[in-house]
C-alpha cells in the first residue's frame, strides 16, 4: 500500500507540477499579449496624433494667410476712406490732406488760394511709371518732398516715377520766423509723360 501512495502521491506531484507550469505559462502568454496589443493602440494614437499635428501646421499656415489677407484688406480699407476723404478735401482750400488729379489735356494741376493750418498739407497723386512729377510754389518758404513711395526733394530736382503707385507730396512750412496761423500760398504739381 506504500508503495501505490507513493506512486499516487507522485503522479499528483507530476499533475500539479504540470498545471503549475501550464498557468505560468499561461501568465506569459497573457502578458505578451496585452503588451502587444498596448504597443500596436500607442503606435496608432501616435500617427494619429502626428496627423492631427500635421494638420495643426496646415491650419496655422492657413490662419495666418487668411490673418494676412484681414490685414491687407483692412489697410485697403484705410486707403480708400483716405483717398475719399482727400477726394472731398480737394474741394476745399484749408483742409488735408488732398487728392490731385490731371486735367485732361493739361499735365499741370495748379491749386491757387491754399490755406496750410497744420504744419504741413500732403497731396495725393496717382502717376503712371515713366511719368515726370515736378512740384513749384509761390512760396520760399515750403519745403516741397515727396514721402511715397520713396522721399526725394523736390528742391533737388523734379522725380521720375518708377512704378504706379500713390505718390504723396507733401508741402510743409520751412521758414526762418514762425509759421503764420493759416499761411496761404499756390501750388503747382506738373505731371508729364516726357521731361
């Protein structure tokens, strides 16, 4: 009877070495497994992510055109209500800025009467490319510059346009005294396709 208990108590050891083994083993397998899987869901909520900050990038390069253009048209805006406040100032001698425009048939604009309140009185003027702008005064003491698009001094000589564009000249007082309250003067603004 020993002898068979042995045998039975050692087929037991047996079986449950056995299953012992077969749980572990299962544990391992289980682990590798999730890990696994826990690998392959990061590695796609990573190129998910990457996508979505892909797409991040082009959204921002796309607000900031879209930002850029809000503020060229702003600035169109600003121009336009500039250049119909100078339209509707050109009607009147003691107001700037002003909007000067050729003739037809006559490339002089002149401008009698002017009356300079503030320091100075700016003219607006659209010239074509190849145009010749010449500005004079009756006046010594106004200093006669054009500010755009680029600065020249008209005292230095009269100015080619390079490109059409808005060409601002501005006439500001530059006498030796004090500048009388409203200093009235002439202008004359000649713009001639050949010099």
């Amino acid at each position: 009877m020993k002898k068979r208990y042995i045998t039975t108590v050692a087929t037991a050891m047996i079986d449950k070495s056995k299953t012992g083994f077969w749980q572990s083993s299962n544990i391992y397998l289980t682990f590798f497994g999730v890990s696994f899987l826990l690998l392959l869901a990061v590695s796609a909520c990573s190129s998910e992510s990457f996508s979505e900050n892909g797409s991040a990038g082009a959204d921002k390069a796309v607000m900031n055109d879209n930002k850029a253009k809000a503020e060229q048209n702003a600035q169109e805006i600003k121009d336009n209500i500039r250049n119909s406040y100078a339209r509707l100032a050109s009607g009147r001698s003691d107001v700037c800025p002003k909007l000067i425009q050729e003739k037809v048939g006559s490339p002089v604009v002149e401008r009698t009467a002017e009356v300079m309140v503030g320091d100075y009185c700016d003219y607006f003027l659209y010239a074509r490319e190849g145009q010749v702008i010449a500005v004079q005064t009756d006046n010594r003491q106004l200093e006669a510059l054009l500010i755009v698009p680029t600065l020249h001094n008209f005292a230095n000589g009269d100015y080619q346009v390079g490109s059409y564009d808005k060409h601002v000249i501005r006439l500001s007082y530059n006498g030796a005294t004090y500048k009388p309250e409203n200093l009235v003067y002439d202008v004359a603004v000649t713009v001639s396709d050949t010099h």
